[in-house]
C-alpha cells in the first residue's frame, strides 16, 4: 500500500492543493477518473463560454444594421465549432494531466477514489487493473459535483441531455425543451436560441436566476424571451416520445404550473426534438463511501465543515462544488487556497464569502457581487440604492447598452453591501468593485478614483458617485441623448 502525506480525491481545484503540497517537497497524490481539470475545463465554464462567444458573434452580426452595417450569417459550422472547442479544451485537460505526470513528488492516481477509513482510499481504476489502496496523513476531498435528473414521469423511456452533452453535439437541435430557470438554463437557452433553435425554457420560479437581485432577474427573463419561449413558474411533470402520439420523432413534455409563482396558470405541452435537463447539481459524495469515516454530510448530501474548510475528522479538508457553497470555479479555487494555507502553513485562515462574485453569460450578461436588496430588505439592514443605465456613460451609449444598469447598494456609512451589473462586460466591470469590497472598502473608494474616458467603468462610476460622500460630482451623464 502507497502512504502519501497528502491525498487529493478529485483533479479539478484540489489538484492545485497536491501540486502546491509536491512543491513544498511533500508527497502527493491526486486521485481521478476523468480528465485532469474538472468540471470546469472539460464540461463547464471554458466550453459553455466558447460556445457562447460564438452566439456573440452571430448576434453582433445581426445587430449590425443598427450601426449602419449592412451583414448577415450565412452559415453555422456547428459541427466544426464543437469539434474546435472540443480539441481546445481536452488539449488543455491533456496537458495538465502531462504536467503532473512528469512532476516531481505527486502521482496521479487513474480511478474512482472510496474511503476505507479516514485514511485509507481504495482506488478503482476503470481499466479493470484492480483496486489500489492508498493512505494520506492528510485527505482532501475535492470530487464536485454532477447534473441533477429530476424525477419527471416517463424520463426513463425517453433520451435526454445534460449540460455534460448539450456542449459537445454535432448537430444543432432544431427544437429544444429546456427544464431548468438557473444560470446553466438561462445560458443554454441564449446559446442555443441565438443560433436559431426553437427552444421552450421552463422554469420553476416566477423569473428566471431568480436567486439574483431582482433587478437582474427580472431583466434576464425579459431578454431571454428575445431567443427563447420563456415559461416561468412551470415545472415539467411529464415526458413521453412524440411518437406515441403519432406526431413524429422527438419528446412531448407537459409543463404544469409550479407552486413558486404561477396562480392560475394552464398546463401546457411542449414539442421538441430533445429535451435538456439543466435543473442543478449533486455532489459526487454517494459513491466516497464516506460512512467508513466520521465526515458528515446535509441531507443533500453535501460535505458539513468548519469555516477552516476542515471536515468532522482531522485532517480530512473539503474544498469546491462538493462544499455546496458558492458553485462556482474561482469559489473552489479560492477554497483550495484556504486548504494550501490551512494544511501547508498550519495557518488557520478562514472562508470569507463576502465579496465573492460570479457572473451569469447570458445576453445581456450579469455579474454580481454581496447582498442583493431583497437579502438586505428581508434582513431589516437600512441601505441606500442607485441605480445608473449604461447610457448615463457616453460609452455605453455608444455600445446602444441603454437597458444595462449598474445598482449599487450601501449602508448608510457608505458599506458597500452589494453591487449588481446588467450589460456588456459585466463581469469585468464588476471587478473594481470587488476590489474595494474585498478591502473592507466604502462607496468613496470606487468614486474616488479616477475612471478612464469613455470607458464602461463610468457606469459604476456614476452608480458608487450616487451614493457617495463627495462634494463635487464630474460623473457624467449622457441620459438626455440616450432617451431622445
Ligand atoms: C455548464 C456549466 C457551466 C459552468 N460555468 C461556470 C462559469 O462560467 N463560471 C464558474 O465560475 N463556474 C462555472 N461552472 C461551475 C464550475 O465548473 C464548478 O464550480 C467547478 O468546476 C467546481 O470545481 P471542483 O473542483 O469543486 O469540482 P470539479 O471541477 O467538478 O472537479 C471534481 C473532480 O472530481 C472527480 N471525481 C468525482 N468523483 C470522484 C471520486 N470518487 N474519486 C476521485 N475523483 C472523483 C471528477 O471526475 C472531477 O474531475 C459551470 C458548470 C457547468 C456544469
């Protein structure tokens, strides 16, 4: 039996803890059946946003006549484009796993990793090699998580696709039933409508991302009705093939209303040649057999730890999606520094959540960061509010962003509590935000500084300018053009 100082179960963040520990001269391991990355490089963040560049381009192109631009698309290669993103990000998942493989002092393990007891890992390679055992005096579970299938009635005699699929297909669907509202669907459904599939998108709450600030969700469920038959406060009940009712190929979903926001809606049926299940995930925790060890799990089934990312046991850490936090890739990364501190220098840092962004790539895009102000108004927290469109800002403007918006929210001694963006290059914009959140920062920081003109960043500008102390404003305003 091997004995490491450390075992990572999972290669996506938690690798980067077992390359730091290799680097410090301990011996690693890092236990995973798939490809090196994640979620993240091979079925997640880098394909779904290749993709959606891609609808960038063609809605570019369509918008272009509003620029005085006389273009059209002629063409999707959709074949081709997921042949390229495919290439590009197993190329990537290939060269990590290249990279460990030739570092000194870490072995990549090829397997599904389960705990015999709190430290021992039984490896079961899918080569049918044998089970391996391994044991690390410090375990990190970093196994993510999978999509969630919903029990909708008939779904075991019809085909479906998950988020894993839906990036790779060779052909684009032409019609497509959508069952999920959250940031996965809302992308899909902008992706796949943009490129000209007749897609239904049914979610469960009255908006669509409805866990965003109201503002943005609202915003997000009109724009998505632009690519998409947006059904909100639904929920699929049922799927059968099409066929079974002498209609062709294809599924029939029924779509009944949902408790969450829809009083006196009819059911309603959906045709379309495939059905995408895109309602959540569910951590990888079933199959750890962690009940050989004392780390303890919510009833969903995701890892219980301290604010230090330690589990239930000593020296077993948790990091990423399998946490339940903040699913999002920079989330599992930050956790995975915390882990590298925590363990590496014995430096009991804690999580801190409180400026952690995330962004949604939908058109428009959204990008938000802290409370939003249904969380400060359920919470009795008294806060100030600006909002600012983009067209207060001659670049936005300039970009015809007029329905993006960027709202601040503060305390009244100038907190920063939240900042949600709606428009072009939210996420970046975002940023300077973040900055000063993460800084224990107040409104004056993000005003104070000077901001490039004629930059985007003049939106939040304007927006912190709002609700900032200072007694001279030079934020500008080019609103009385853009409403004329
Ligand atoms: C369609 C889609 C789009 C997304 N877009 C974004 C985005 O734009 N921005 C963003 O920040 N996040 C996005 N995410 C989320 C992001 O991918 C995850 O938050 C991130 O990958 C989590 O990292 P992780 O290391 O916790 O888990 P993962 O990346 O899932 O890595 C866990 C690894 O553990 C392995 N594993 C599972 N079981 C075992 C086992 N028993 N033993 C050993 N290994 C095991 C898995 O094979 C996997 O490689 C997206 C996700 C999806 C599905």
């Amino acid at each position: 039996m091997e004995a490491y100082d450390i075992v990572v179960l999972g290669g996506g963040s938690g690798s980067q803890v077992a390359t730091a520990a290799a680097e410090r001269g301990l011996e690693a391991a890092v236990v995973e059946p798939g490809p090196l990355g994640g979620a993240c490089i091979t079925r997640g963040c880098v394909p779904s946003k290749a993709l959606i560049h891609r609808a960038d381009v063609v809605e570019a192109v369509r918008g272009a006549e509003a620029f005085g631009i006389d273009a059209g698309v002629h063409g999707v290669d959709y074949d081709g484009i997921t042949d390229a993103i495919h290439d590009t990000v197993y190329a990537k998942a290939d060269n990590q796993t290249s990279s460990m493989r030739e570092a000194a002092n870490v072995t990549l393990c090829r397997g599904e990793g389960r705990f015999v007891d709190d430290r021992t890992i039984a490896v079961d390679p899918d080569d049918g090699s044998g089970t391996a055992e391994i044991t690390g005096e410090t375990v990190v579970i970093a196994v993510g998580g999978r999509p969630m299938v919903p029990p909708i009635d008939g779904l075991e005699g019809v085909g479906y696709l998950t988020s894993d699929d839906a990036l790779f297909l060779d052909e684009r669907p032409d019609e497509l039933v959508i069952v999920g509202g959250g940031y996965i669907g809302a992308e899909l459904g902008y992706f796949f409508g943009a490129l000209g599939a007749d897609i239904s998108l049914v979610g469960r709450s009255e908006r669509l991302v409805p866990r965003e600030d109201e503002a943005v969700s609202t915003a997000v469920t009109e724009s998505l009705a632009d690519y998409c038959d947006v059904y909100t406060g639904y929920e699929a009940a049922e799927v059968e093939p099409a066929d079974e009712r002498q209609s062709g190929e294809g599924i029939v979903v029924t779509a009944e209303p949902s408790d969450d926001g829809n009083d006196g809606g009819e059911t309603v049926e959906l045709a379309a040649d495939d059905l995408l299940l895109a309602t959540g995930r569910r951590p990888n925790t079933d199959t750890l057999a962690l009940e050989e060890t004392g780390v303890e799990t919510d009833d969903k089934g995701y890892v219980e730890t301290d604010n230090r990312l330690e589990t239930a046991v000593d020296g077993i850490w948790v990091l990423g999606d399998v946490i339940g936090q903040q699913p999002y890739k920079h989330a599992a990364d930050y956790e995975a520094q915390v882990v590298m501190r925590n363990v590496l220098d014995d430096a009991s840092r804690t999580v801190d959540y409180e400026a952690m962004p995330h962004a949604i790539f939908t058109e428009p895009r959204v990008a938000s960061v802290g409370q939003t102000e249904g969380d400060l108004a359920d919470a009795g927290r008294e806060y100030e509010v600006a909002t600012v469109p983009y067209d207060a800002a001659p670049l936005g403007l300039i970009l015809e962003a007029g329905d993006g918006f960027v709202k601040a929210l503060a305390g009244p001694d100038g907190e920063i509590l939240g900042c949600h963006i709606v428009g072009p290059q939210a996420a970046t914009l975002l940023h300077e935000v973040v900055v000063a959140m993460d800084g224990g920062g107040t409104v004056d920081d993000v005003a104070g500084p000077v901001h490039v003109h004629p930059a985007l960043n003049e939106v939040v500008y304007a927006a912190f300018d709002e609700l900032s102390s200072r007694a001279y404003s030079t934020a500008p305003d080019w609103r009385d053009v853009g409403d004329g």
